[in-house]
C-alpha cells in the first residue's frame, strides 16, 4: 500500500515535470516567434520606421545575440539554483537564436543587397566584420543541424566537442557587433562584458578545449 | 508591480495606477524622486534593458506602429511655418522620399545615436532666439538673427538627392539659398582658402551633448568645413526648410548647410557659427576615424568605406521590404557636371 503510493507519487512527479517543461516551450515559442512575425509584419507593410531593411537587419541581429547569450545563461543559472526545469528548454533558446541568426543574413541578401551575389560574396568576404559574423552564424548552423536527438546519441563524445564550438561563436558575434558600428560603442561593450562573463565561468572547460 | 510601474510609460502607468491603487496627493510621484535626466530618458534605459533576454526584444523596434501603444505621450511638438519661395520644377523627374520619412530617420547625434531618436527627443528644441554669426578672414563680419535666416536672400526649393555614407539615400525638396550669397556678403579677403561650419552646443537642449552614451562618443560642438570654391558652388546650399516648411528640429533646425554631391555627414546641421580661414579646418568625423571618413568625403562609387562597399545604394522612397531600391551610386552623387572640375588637380582615391 505505502510502496504504492510512493509509485504513484513519482510517475505524479515525472508527469507534472513533462507539463511543465510543455507549458514553458510554448512560452518560449511564443515570445520568440511573436515579436519576429510582428516585426516582418510592420517591415513588409513600410510601418518599421523609415528604412525598414535596416530596422529589421538589426531587429534580427540583436535578437540572434540577445537569445544565443541566453541560452549561454541557462546551464551557470540552472547549475546554481538547481532548476533542471531550465536545461530542458536550452537546446529549443540555442535554435530560436539560430533562426534569428538566419533572417539576419537572410535579410541581408534578400533585402539589403537584393540578390546581387558579386556583392554579397564580396561583402562576406571583404569586410572583416561580416566574416567573423558568417563565421559565427556557420558555427550556429552546424550546431543547429546536429541538435537532434538521433545525431546526438549517434555522434557520442564528438557531440559535445562540436557544441563546444559555441563558445567561439559568441565571441565571434560579439566582435562583430562592436565592429559594425559607427561611433556608439557602449551596448556592443556591455554585450561584449556579458559574453566575457558568461566564457569566464567555463575557464576549466576552454582550456580543456584548447588541448 | 512596483518595477513595472516604475520603468513603464506615464500614461500606461497612471492606468496601471488606477488599476492598483488610487494614489494620494501625499504621494511622493515618481518624477518628483527620480533625477529629471534619468527620469526624461527612462524610455532609453529600458532600451537598454533590453540585452536582459528575449522577453524585451521587442523594445529594440519600438519605433512606432503598434509599439505606439505604450508610448502616445509627446508632450510638444516643435512648430514649423509655411515659406515663400520659388520652386524646384524637378526637370529630372526625381521620385521624392515621402516627408514622414524624411523627417523621422535621421542621423543627427545631438538628439540620440537611433535614427528614430532626433524625431523624439527633438520636438522641444528651443531655436528662438538664435544667432548664426559670419566672421574670420573677411571684411565685413555679421550676425544673423532667426528671423533673418528666412528673409535675408531670396528663397528657392531645390530637389537633391541626399547620399549618406552608410550607403542609403533620400530625394529631399529643400527650402534655402546659395552658402554663396550669404558668404559674399561678408566680403572674404585673400587669405579665406576655407570655411569651417559649427553646430550649436547647448548640453541642456541636446542630450547627445550631455551624455556620451546617448551622444554616440562624438566630442561636440560638431564642425565640418569646405574649401572656399566648395562653398562657393551654386549647388551649395543654406537650408531653412523642406517640403515648404520650415525645418524640423530633427532635420537641423533652424538653419543647415546641403552639400549634395558629399556624403551626408557634410551637411552639417542648426549652425551658429560660419568662419573664413587660411587652414583646412577639422571635421567631426574625420577627427574621429580618419580612416573611414575624410576631409572631402565626396560620393565616390570607387572609394570603398572600409566596412562597407560605396558601390550601389538604397533609395529609401515609399514601399515595405520588398521595395526594390537598390540603386548604382553615382560619382559625386550625381552632380559631377557642376563639381568635378573643381578636383581635377587632385588624388580623389587619396582625398576620399
């Protein structure tokens, strides 16, 4: 009888848990998708200011940064007040910031040089800023394609060696955001501490990585 | 709640307010303890904020449309007049950039690094009384009172297209007259081989001036200079209005130099001071990225910014995403007929 309901208490647990982590994705999807279709919404209907390519160029960008940094937050933040509710959603935040990445360059093509290749290329190739940008989004993109599951178990150790890339990336993402602009160089800086930080609490694991 | 009502909007607030509680009259009110800066810029702290996650992404877009929502409570609007003139016929039959466009995406740093931000921290830019005083190396120095500026040389619209260096550009019927008519007046002497040009510094009025970080890092006043056969040009422009009005705050009110065959950074904007002298002067820009922006700063699709290409731009007109805008910059934006004589002894690759 007592056995019983122990049982019954944990399979209670186990399925409140999965609810939980169910209701907290939709959350995320919500807040992520929300603002990116409102914001396509007001660019394609000339309401996102007066130059809506480059209003949605840096929408998409910052929002790329912004959600790649929290996913970087989630495993110190998880670790430190034991929310394992948290690590469950890590991998959903690592995509979205893909998908932002993604419309980023995607809006550079399609809407900033509007399909001229020769100068697409050129511009990845010749500016310093977007290089390390491509770069960084290639490392997302790799990341992003062997998030699934199978590929996870099929890849064993060389999984979290490829993931480990990510440390990279965001150093790369904030280079290129401080490098992008003109003059106003304090939000990039602020990003950039914030990355720093964040890399600073995986200093046993980098220099595992550099051997 | 207290948070939330504390970096929210006034009038969202006092709806919240009311929601919640009904406040007292002994109620300390929230602007009566906040210091007035930090108060009258709350809305570019929670921009700010907006590194903090996902959840405020959208505060980063809070430029209008439904963002408005939380934000209706401009207070004044800064007042533009009618002007007499004598129009533009627009015998290229140049597509102009619509006014709410031309008046709301502006690089004017005095008022906020955003292009939205002039429009908005601008409308309560005090221009009356205002004196733009003509001096240095010349014989009949002058001052030029608000009033003045419109009525001292004959008005006249001229359509020009507007190039800025980060490779976007408008169509824009401006209001003014020749820089010349107003430097001759002053009668230059032999040793006036240059202009130099210098915005109004008033950190009260303008927080960009007050605030490096709302300022972009830029040591003001800002100034800018030409050759005295530049300023010479008829193409140069004084500016005192657009679209038959006169200039909006964010636009450079009351008075700003349009160079239109120089990017745009040339124009410098609300001048108070015009002087002759022997040598090149300084110019913002160039003091701040001599590598980036030089002395000339002449359209040239051959002369790359080093981040970017100069090759093709983006003629912002009317039109979503899907405008295709992109268009082949021209050599000296255009106007090379009328300027490019004037650099024929000189390395345009060298002096970009």
């Amino acid at each position: 009888m007592k056995k019983d309901t122990v049982l019954t208490q944990a399979i209670y647990k186990k399925s409140s848990l999965k609810h939980k982590v169910k209701l907290f994705k939709f959350f995320i999807h919500l807040s992520a998708l929300l603002p990116l279709i409102n914001a396509y919404y007001l660019a394609f209907t000339d309401q996102l200011g007066a130059d809506p390519v480059e209003a949605i160029i840096h929408f998409t960008g910052i929002g790329a940064f912004n959600l790649l940094l929290l996913s970087l937050a989630i495993t110190p933040i998880s670790k430190r007040f034991r929310v394992s509710l948290l690590l469950k959603v890590r991998r959903l935040v690592g995509l979205y910031s893909f998908v932002y990445a993604f419309c980023h360059l995607a809006n550079f093509l399609v809407f900033e040089v509007q399909f001229d290749w020769v100068l697409f290329l050129n511009e990845i190739i010749k500016r310093p800023y977007i290089t390390v940008g491509m770069a960084g989004l290639l490392i997302l993109l790799s990341l992003a394609v062997t998030s699934i599951s199978l590929l996870k178990r099929r890849m064993g150790k060389r999984w979290q060696k490829l993931h480990n890339w990510v440390y990279l990336a965001v150093a790369l993402v904030g280079i290129h955001f401080y490098w992008s602009v003109k003059s106003e160089i304090i939000e990039p800086s602020i990003y950039l501490i914030i990355t720093l930080a964040l890399l600073s609490l995986r200093v046993k694991k980098l220099t595992q990585f550099k051997k | 709640m207290p948070f939330l009502l504390h970096i929210g909007n006034n009038k969202f607030n006092k709806a919240l307010t009311v929601l919640i509680k009904t406040p007292k009259s002994y109620v300390i009110k929230e602007n009566e303890v906040t210091p007035e800066n930090v108060y009258l810029n709350r809305r570019g702290l929670l921009k700010g904020l907006g590194f903090l996650g996902a959840g405020a992404l959208l505060s980063s877009t809070s430029t209008n449309a439904n963002a408005d929502w939380f934000s209706k409570d401009e207070p004044t609007k800064f007042k533009t007049t009618q002007l007499k003139y004598k129009s533009d016929q627009n015998t290229d039959n140049l597509i102009l950039t619509p006014e709410a466009k031309v008046t709301s995406h502006n690089n004017f740093y005095e008022f906020g690094t955003s292009k939205t931000d002039p429009v908005k921290n601008a409308q309560s830019f005090n221009v009356d009384p205002w004196q733009l005083t003509i001096s240095g190396e010349c014989d009949k120095p002058y001052t030029l009172d608000l009033d003045d500026l419109t009525k001292a040389f004959a008005l006249e619209e001229r359509i020009y297209r507007m190039r800025c260096v980060e490779a976007w550009s408008m169509v824009i019927p401006w209001v003014g007259f020749e820089l010349a008519k107003l430097l001759k007046k002053a009668q230059p002497n032999s040793r006036a081989n240059y202009v130099a040009f210098e915005t109004l510094h008033d950190p009260q009025q303008m927080p960009g001036q007050a605030s490096r970080r709302i300022g972009g890092g830029i040591d003001y006043p800002y100034v800018e200079g030409l050759r005295i056969d530049e300023a010479m040009n008829p193409l140069t422009l004084m500016s005192v209005g657009l679209y038959g009005k006169t200039l909006p705050a964010q636009n450079g009110a009351p008075i700003r130099l349009v160079v239109p065959w120089k990017y745009g950074f040339k124009s410098i904007k609300s001048i108070v001071g015009i002087k002759f002298i022997e040598h090149q002067p300084a110019s913002t820009w160039n003091i701040l990225a001599p590598k980036e922006y030089g002395f000339y700063a002449n359209v040239n699709p051959k002369v790359d910014h080093p981040r970017w290409s100069q090759a093709s731009e983006r003629r912002i007109t009317s039109g979503g995403l899907f405008a295709r805008n992109r268009i082949d910059t021209q050599p000296f934006n255009g106007y090379g007929e009328q300027v490019a004589d004037m650099y024929k002894n000189i390395n345009l690759q060298k002096n970009f």
